[in-house]
C-alpha cells in the first residue's frame, strides 16, 4: 500500500544521505543490501560464479560445483546459518567437533572447510561480506587420522597387475561387448 511503499522511499533517502555525510562508505551500503538476502541465494550467486571461473585454462567441473553446493547447505543447515551476519568461527569449531565425534575424516572436515573459506573469501571480494569471519579457523590434522594407508606395490602384485594387463585384450578378443544398464554402473 502506499504507507509501506513511503516507508522504503524513506530507508532508501536515508541511506543516501548517509553516503553523502560520510557515515556509511559505498562498501558499508552494499554489504547492508547483501545482509538482507538469504544465505541460500548467494550460495546460488557463488555457484554461478564458479561456472564461469576458470582455473589454469580449465573450467570448474560441474561434478565440483555439485559437491561444494551440497557441502555448504550441508554446514548452513547444521549449523544454522540463514544469513551471512550468521556465518561464525565459533559454530563451524563446534560444528567441525559435532563432526569428528560422528566419525567424520579429518580430510572429509577439511574439504567441507575448504568449501565454506572459500564461500566467505568470495563473499569479501564481491563486497557482500567486510572480512571473512572464518580466516583463521583451524585444520583438522589429517596426519593423526588417516583411513586409508597409502603403500607400494609387493613384487608378486605387480607381477599379477601386467600378466593381467597383458593377457586381458586376448582374453576378451572376439567377446561381445556387454552394456550394463545405468544403475549398475
């Protein structure tokens, strides 16, 4: 109605002041808009802009893009974050503990870490955040936690490994070849 809309004209005549007398920066406006918006669309702005980001020559997979999607609702929704004022250090250590008490990797928490450093550096490069609230939060050690133990190969499995491959195309010579379906793939 016409009171609400007089209502938005003035917020928006006083910010504008605000500007002009110097107590609010450009930079201070545009994280106050950035502020009002929910976690989830600027979520979607990141993804977007991954898309369209290019590393070393290469676009971002779309398997990547994906997987941090699925980490960052995955934190947003555990640890409750609707905003990005609600973004905190203090909720990811918690959240990052809750993690590594549920059996979580320490290299699976990192990644999901990674994920939202990311998130909240490109918040502060767009102007949506003054500083990332999450700069200094810690690694989990992935040196104490590992799951899978990386080792050579003994001689007799490397023996087995190229019998293997060089008796596999004999093998399989004139062998019609056998889709599976998608599930089973």
């Amino acid at each position: 109605d016409e009171q609400a809309a007089r209502q938005v004209l003035a917020n928006l005549v006083r910010r504008v002041e605000h500007i002009k007398a110097g107590i609010l920066t450009p930079e201070q406006d545009r994280q106050a808009t950035h502020a009002a918006k929910s976690l989830s669309e600027h979520v979607a702005s990141y993804l977007e802009h991954m898309r369209a980001k290019t590393i070393r020559g290469r676009k971002v997979s779309k398997k990547h893009r994906i997987e941090v999607e699925r980490q960052l609702e995955k934190i947003a929704r555990d640890c409750g974050f609707t905003k990005l004022a609600d973004i905190s250090r203090e909720a990811m250590e918690k959240w990052m503990n809750r993690q590594e008490k549920a059996g979580m990797g320490a290299r699976t928490r990192n990644t999901y870490r990674a994920a939202i450093l990311t998130f909240c550096n490109w918040c502060v490069e767009t102007d949506r955040l003054a500083a990332n609230p999450l700069a200094k939060l810690c690694t989990a050690d992935e040196t104490c936690d590992r799951r899978r133990m990386r080792r050579a190969l003994t001689e007799d499995e490397v023996h087995r490994l190229l019998t293997a491959a060089r008796l596999r195309p004999v093998a399989e010579l004139g062998r019609p070849t056998v889709r599976r379906p998608k599930g089973e793939r």
